[in-house]
C-alpha cells in the first residue's frame, strides 16, 4: 500500500499597517468617518477596563474618582501653584448623564455676562473631527450656540470642512485657531493687549508648531504617526515654561489652554499607551485641563475619564 504525503497549505495573514486616525479637517472628508470609528473602539475598550476594574480592582477604581477632584493641587505641588482657584472647576460627577448628545443642545446660561447675542452663534462640527474643541471652549464661558452637522448647506467652510462658525448675519469663520480667538474677543477675555498678545501667541503656536509635533503625516496629509513617542525641543520647553505657572492664559484658565491642552489631549486618545512622563508638567497640566467640567461635556465624560486615568499613571509613576 502506498502513502501519499499531502502538504498542508500554508495560510498566511497581512497585519493591517498601523496608522492613525484620519487627519485634520483640511484633509478630506473621510476624517469624520475614520475618526468615529476609531472613537467608537476606543471607547469600547475604556467601557471594558472600567467594567474589569470595577470587578477585579474596584477599590482602586474608587480612589482614582476620588482623586479627580484633587488633581489640579497635586499636579501644581512641584511648582508650588495654588490650585484651589475657584476657577478650577475639577469636581466631576460621573453620574451625570451626560453623553453625547448633549453636544447636539444647547447650553443653559442664566448669568450670562457676555455682550453679545448668544443665540446667535452657531457652530458647525461633529464629534468625530477636531470642532469639539470649540464647544469646550464655548462651554467653559457658558455661551449658548447651536451646532450643526458639517454637511449642512449652510455651512460657511469655503473646503465644505470643519470646524466652521457664523454669527450674526455676515460673520463667517472657519480654521479652529481664528474660531478661538474671535470668541474669546467676543466673551470679554482679551481686553487688554497684554491678554491678547499672550493669546495670539499660544493659539498660534499650538496650530503651527504643536500640531506637528503630535500628528506626523504622510505626503497625503494623512496622520500616521505621533511625535510625543520622543523628546522634542517643543515640549521640553513647554515643560519648563508649565513648571511655573499654572495656566498658559495667565491668572485663570482661558482660550490658550483650551488651544494648546486640546491637541496634547488628542495624542491619548488616538494613540493609546503613549507617555508623557518625560514631561511632568506638561502632564499635570493636561490633567488639570481635562479634569473640568466643560471638558467633559464637550468630549464626553467617558473621554474624560480614561485621560485622567492615562494621565495619574504619567503624573503617579504607576
């Protein structure tokens, strides 16, 4: 009787080529798209590590909550900043039913000292893209807007892109930076030339020079890469300029922190296990940023959540 050998076939897979997420709103507008979906894993695996903890690690879990409210005076204690400012909004409730729809209503303001008009802002964005970083400032000054989708007609983006602002009946804005400073303008922040001198800097410097350090693009403008995985000259001296003072604003927090804070506040999210230890102060004041109500509302507060938890293991060393 003879045998017969039969070789197995070898079967082979193809790793998917690493990458991020789809690049910045001047990209294409496939951003929305990739962007939501890689959102919509990332939160699937943060509701997996709260639900393991919970069961395995609950009493760790619970001083992490704890320890929300108290992260702005520890992250300040090596600079030897006050972080008790009642501008320090930290005390986030978790049971709070906040989600993302609430992105999509508009903001209750019973003591609105701002000059203008609220109602008529409105913002055009999504959370997938980089607009929330609008609303967060929005929220923080407790202006009312209404948001729209990016698609809407009249959105007044000349690439049909996002973010994009109208207000009143001929004011049309677009470019997140150029956003940000005409609402703070317009919400009194930038009275003096002092205060407006600082602004334009930071703003600027975040769109021109961190922006690149975060997100590394290929030929296509597509984000493949971070540039927080290595020391760089850029935030080694944001580091040291963080170890002296609290905000990048001045006395209180205001639109530079909301402009530098929201891209540092992007690179965990979207590439999750990246540290930012080499940069204490630089990771105590992300946590001191994310840690505000306005911030959770914007982003949502299971963002916010997993951010602080990234951020106590940079700032803790655990």
């Amino acid at each position: 009787m003879t045998m017969t050998n039969k070789k197995k076939k070898k079967t082979t897979t193809t790793t998917p080529k690493k990458g991020g997420f789809e690049g910045r709103a001047r990209t294409t507008r496939t951003i929305f798209q990739t962007t939501t979906t890689i959102q919509a894993k990332m939160m699937k695996a943060e509701d997996d590590y709260l639900e393991s903890q919970r069961h395995h690690h609950r009493g760790r879990h619970q001083r992490r909550r704890k320890n929300i409210s108290s992260f702005s005076t520890r992250a300040t204690r090596s600079a030897s900043l006050s972080a008790s400012s009642s501008e320090d909004n930290t005390n986030t409730n978790y049971n709070n039913s906040s989600s993302s729809s609430d992105n999509n209503t508009r903001t209750n303001n019973n003591e609105n000292n701002n000059t203008t008009n609220n109602d008529e802002f409105i913002l055009y964005g999504s959370q997938g893209s980089r607009s929330p970083l609008i609303n967060w400032y929005l929220y923080e000054k407790e202006v009312q807007f209404e948001l729209k989708e990016p698609r809407d007609v009249s959105n007044p983006h000349p690439f049909g892109q996002v973010p994009a602002l109208r207000h009143k009946e001929n004011v049309e804005l677009f470019e997140s930076g150029a956003i940000l400073l005409y609402l703070a303008d317009k919400c009194g922040e930038l009275k003096s030339d002092e205060a407006k001198a600082n602004a334009y800097s930071w703003v600027l410097w975040a769109n021109a020079s961190l922006d690149p350090i975060c997100f590394k693009e290929d030929i296509n403008g597509r984000v493949i890469d971070t540039g927080i995985k290595n020391e760089t000259k850029g935030m080694r001296r944001l580091d040291d300029v963080l170890s002296k003072r609290e905000w990048l604003s001045g006395d209180q927090f205001g639109v530079a922190d909301v402009a530098v804070a929201a891209y540092l506040l992007y690179v965990p999210q979207f590439f999750q296990g990246v540290s930012f230890k080499r940069w204490p102060n630089v990771a105590k004041f992300m946590g001191r940023c994310c840690s505000r109500d306005s911030y959770a509302k914007a982003f949502g507060p299971r963002v916010q959540s997993y951010l602080i938890g990234e951020l106590m293991k940079d700032v803790d060393g655990n």
